[in-house]
C-alpha cells in the first residue's frame, strides 16, 4: 500500500484518515504502519474531522 500510496495526492491521504478517525474504524498492525508510511512526507497536512454520531 505504501509504495503505490504516495502516489496519491496529499489530499486524498487526509482524506482517508480522516474517514478512519471520523467513523472511529480500527486499523490492524500492517495497515498502522502502512498508514504512518503515507504521512511521512505530509508533514504540513493536518487532518481535521468530527466524529460521527
């Protein structure tokens, strides 16, 4: 995922996570880490959401 992740807009990476953390969705091990991979060059995005009720 990582590898082909980065080619994804900063944007569309936000955008995931935030889904995630919004919906409250957990994440195994491997996708943590492949998570953490696509963030790393996004240092300057901050990812904003509202939990879902």
């Amino acid at each position: 995922m990582a590898a082909l992740g980065r080619l994804l807009p900063l944007h569309v990476r936000r955008d995931l996570v935030g889904t995630k953390l919004r919906w409250d969705m957990a994440v195994g091990e491997s996708e943590r880490q492949a998570l953490l991979g696509l963030a790393e060059d996004c240092s300057t995005t901050t990812v904003v959401y509202e939990a879902a009720v």
